[in-house]
C-alpha cells in the first residue's frame, strides 16, 4: 500500500498535473482566438521541424557542452579553494572580501567583460558559465568543511589519525554530502546562465534558437518550443545531481524516509 502511494505521488500526481496545464493552455489559445500564441500541437509541430532540420539535436549538445565546460571548470577550483578556505581561517578571512564583491553580481553584468576579453565565441560563454558556477561551489564547500562536527574530528585525532589521514578519512566523507548540495545548486545556476548568454554571444544552443525564432519571423512556436526544452533538460539534469546526492556512498547523511 505504501509503495503503490508513493509511486502515485511520484508518477501519476505529476503527469495528471501536465496533463492539465496542456489542456488549460490548449483551451485558452482556442478561446482567444489568438494567431500569436501557438498552442501545444504547433509546439511539438516546431519541435519535430527542428528535428527534421537536424537543429534540434545539435542546439541541445551544443548547451549541455558548454554548460559541462564551465561547470567541471568551476569545480575544478571551487572544490579545493573551498576545502582550503575552510580548513584555513586565515586565507578566508583574507578571500571574504573578495568573495563577498564578487558574488552578488550577476554572471550577465560580465557579458561586456567576456566579449572584450575572449570575442563572440564557445569561450566567453564558458567563462560566464565558470564564473556563475564558481562562487556557490566555493562558499558550499567552505561551509560544508566548517560544520564538520567537532566530535568527529575529535575522535579521528584519539585514534591517532594524523593532519592528511583526518582529513582523508573524516573531514572529506562528513563534508562531501553537504558540498553535493551545493554542487546542485550551481549546476542549475549554470544551466540559466547558458541560455541568456547563448542569446547574445553565440549562433548556436537553445539560448540562440530561442532569440533567432523571436527575431527571424517571430516564429512563436519555436520559442516556446525552446522554452520548454531549455526547462524539460534543467529538470532531468536536476534530478540527475538529486540521484547523485542519494548515493549509497552518501546515503548515511541523510534521515531516512519512514
């Protein structure tokens, strides 16, 4: 009874949830009589179009590489600037303020930056990418080091662990769930930030195709038709970082379902 429940609310709560945002939206398009708007089946008739084209495929590779460029990128720096700045109070208390400059500006007020330092190419939009990414992997981490229970560390050091086995064997498995959380977030992050920066710095990706159908004969059914793939792909990769987070190897930091 339990599992057929959840497998009601997990499944078929949110497909009947779909199924009544298409018919709301199919509805409304039939009673305003609107020529602008497409509705649902010219949605999936632009989709299928661009598909015979062969844009559709390549536009969506095109996103997700630059999106995995930058993102791996940030991560590659943000993991372990984190785990020093955590571990190392003196080099945060003199990267804060960088950080805390840094971080609230948004990734699209450095669009100008990018184009002058790398021009209208893959590269800038990486770097935008990189940037949007970077801090929250960074700060994530940082935290997910500093709430490491003083008892853990406390037990590793009476067992003798040393500086390199402590944090091998305690600091690094009680931080990483956390820091995963923030792994996610950033990933979504990125995810946007390709989308807005596709629309102004590249002639390829969803970003571009939903900025090109807009400009070149506002063609409606592909914007939205790019819309909703841009959402359909941030929602799987998101339930992607969310299975990651659930790994068994991970699966101890978290309560349990009852």
């Amino acid at each position: 009874m339990g599992a057929s429940r959840k497998t009601l609310e997990t499944l078929l709560l949110p497909a009947l949830t779909g199924g009544v945002l298409l018919a709301v939206w199919h509805a409304a398009v039939v009673l305003t009589k609107t020529h602008i708007f497409p509705s649902p089946w010219q949605v999936l008739l632009g989709i299928q179009e661009l598909a015979d084209q062969g844009r559709l495929v390549p536009y969506v590779l095109d996103s997700l590489n630059r999106v995995l460029t930058g993102y791996l990128l940030a991560v590659a720096v943000g993991l372990p600037g984190g785990l020093v700045l955590g571990l190392h109070a003196p080099a945060a208390h003199v990267a804060a303020p960088v950080i805390q400059l840094l971080r609230p500006i948004s990734p699209l007020a450095w669009i100008p930056v990018s184009i002058i330092l790398f021009g209208i190419a893959n590269t800038a939009t990486i770097f935008l990418i990189f940037l949007a990414s970077l801090f929250p992997i960074t700060l994530a981490t940082m935290d997910a080091v500093r709430n490491v229970p003083a008892i853990y560390l406390r037990s590793g050091q009476n067992f003798g662990l040393g500086r390199y086995a402590l944090l091998r064997r305690i600091i690094l498995p009680a931080a990483l769930p956390h820091a995963l959380t923030g792994l996610r977030l950033s990933f979504g992050i990125a995810w946007l930030v390709v989308v807005a920066a596709e629309m102004i710095g590249v002639d390829s990706g969803l970003g571009y195709l939903i900025i090109d159908a807009r400009n070149a004969g506002k063609r409606y059914d592909l914007v939205v038709a790019g819309i909703l793939l841009v959402g359909g792909i941030g929602l799987s990769l998101d339930l992607l970082m969310r299975w990651l987070e659930r790994a068994r190897a991970l699966r101890w930091a978290y309560q349990r379902d009852p």
